[in-house]
C-alpha cells in the first residue's frame, strides 16, 4: 500500500467514525464544541460524511491516485469554506475545527504523493498492480467470463 493511499484509509476511518456518530448521536459530538441539534439534517450530514469515508477507503484499497490528488484539493477547500463561514459569522467558529482536520489531511496526503513519486521514479518496479489483479493474470473477471462461456 502506497504512503497516500494509508493516509487516505486512516482519513476515510475517520470519515466512518465522525458520520456514524452524526447519525447515530449528532449531541454526542456536538456537545464537545457547546453546540446541540435536535436537527434531523445533521443525521443526514453525518450519513454523507460516512458515505464519503466509503469512497475514500474503497480508492484507498485500490490504489486510485485521480481520488488521492482530487482529495486534497477538495480538503483544502472544506477548510477554506468552513473558515470564511466562521469569520463571516454564519457558523459557530468552533465548527471550522473540522475544517483544519481536513486540512491536516489534505496536506499530509499532499506530501504522501510526493514521496510516492520519488520512490516510484527510483523504483519504478514497486508500482502497485492494478485494481483486482492477482497472480498469473487470474481474477475475478476471467472467472466470471469462463462461467459464461459454460
């Protein structure tokens, strides 16, 4: 497994985590920043945070680079939004924590890309396989095709 892609699995557990407490006990977590909802929205935030936490470790098992660099973008941009709703006063300040989590991530991601690529250009026989190959050529497909064939 690539440095990005064990950066991606660990941000999307915590993706599983935060969603499925928002889903399950949103005052839970809330609490913890002095905020409570009764709001049936944040159980649905919380469903597409898990969601979300789904595609990343499926692209993370997958080794899917396009997601690995799509995600840092798009995590810089949830901190960024969520810091100018904050000092624009639209949201609780103390929401745009989640926002510097992103952040963390997207960088630590970032830099996980680079190093994957340095080692790659040295050792360019470490690229991982493609998404469901297996030994000797033999996968899923194969199999699925023979069975046609029958």
């Amino acid at each position: 497994m690539s440095r990005a892609a064990f950066s991606i699995k660990l941000f999307a557990a915590y993706l599983f985590l935060s969603g499925a407490v928002f889903v399950i006990a949103p005052n839970l977590l809330l609490s913890l920043f002095g905020i409570s909802s009764a709001e049936g929205w944040v159980r649905i935030v919380g469903l597409l945070v898990f969601n979300i936490g789904a595609y990343g470790w499926v692209a993370a098992r997958n080794e899917y680079k396009a997601f690995f660099v799509a995600s840092v973008w798009m995590r810089v941009e949830v901190w960024l939004v969520l810091t100018v709703l904050a000092v624009l006063g639209l949201i609780p300040p103390v929401i745009a924590l989640f926002g510097v989590a992103d952040l963390i991530g997207g960088v630590w991601t970032h830099y996980c890309l680079r190093s994957d690529a340095r080692v790659l250009k040295r050792f360019p026989t470490l690229a991982p396989a493609p998404a469901g190959a297996t030994p000797m050529g033999a996968g899923r497909m194969s199999s699925i095709a023979h069975l046609e064939e029958v």
